[in-house]
C-alpha cells in the first residue's frame, strides 16, 4: 500500500506539462482545439490593439489636428478683433483631449496664452509673443492648425 501512495503523491506532485495527453488547462482539463485556436485569434489581436510603445497612433494624432484645426477656426476674425478671437479658443481649446503628450501640452500652452491676451485685453507684448510661439508649437505637429 505505500508503494500506490507513493506513486501517487509523485503523480500529484508532477507539473501538468509532464503529464501526457496534452496541454492541460489550470482545472487539470485537457485543452480544447477551439480553445487553443481562440488563443491563437485573440491574443494578436489583443496585442494590436495597444502600441508597444504606449504612444497614441499617428490616426489618433490626426484626428486630434482637424479637431484642433476646427476649434481654432471658429470664433472671431483674429485680425478685426485679436481680444475676442483670444477669449473664443480658451474654453474650447481646454476641452480638446490628446492622447499624445507633446500634442496636449501644445494645446494647453496656446490656450493659457490666448487666456493672458484675454487678460491683458491684447496689451501685452510678451502675451502675443507667447500665442506665437505656442501656435508654433501646435504647428509642429499639426500643420496649419494654428495658422
């Protein structure tokens, strides 16, 4: 009898990979055929819905530029009347979301500059300067938006 205990402790204690008959799933069952297809589907596609690298897709980065592009076309003639062209792409220029991190803080810079023209009521130099560089900034990465 100590001999079929042992056995059998050796047989619980061996990894399911050594037992024959095939993978096995975590319960001890044998894996199906269309369970292991479905593995062999759905983990590529799992993997190519996320980039490797945690960076949003250059589809997602356009798609932020046309909506950036729109925002900054509404409003007020930016020449007639700079103070309410300003005041126009605040609100809306902060509601914009950006995957992209270079994108959003492109998008924040020109905003809080628009907002210190706002607060300036366009008297200040270095308020327009940062609109330019911040347009410029925009620019960048999306061509024409901030034109």
């Amino acid at each position: 009898m100590t001999e079929y205990a042992d056995a059998r402790e050796r047989a619980a204690a061996a990894p399911a990979a050594a037992v024959p008959g095939g993978p096995r799933d975590r319960r001890g069952g044998r894996l199906t055929r269309p369970a292991i297809a479905l593995a062999a589907i759905v983990v590529p596609v799992l993997a190519a819905c996320g980039s490797a690298s945690g960076q949003p897709s250059a589809a997602a980065v356009s798609k932020t530029c046309t909506v950036v592009s729109a925002t900054l076309s509404d409003g007020p003639d930016p020449g007639a009347d700079p103070v309410g062209y300003a005041e126009a792409q605040i609100l809306p220029l902060r509601q914009i979301h950006a995957a992209d991190p270079a994108l959003r803080t492109a998008i924040d810079d020109l905003a809080s500059a628009y907002a210190r023209v706002f607060g300036t009521d366009g008297k200040s130099a270095a308020a327009t300067l940062a609109v330019t560089t911040a347009s410029k900034k925009v620019n960048a990465i999306c061509p024409g938006a901030a034109a």
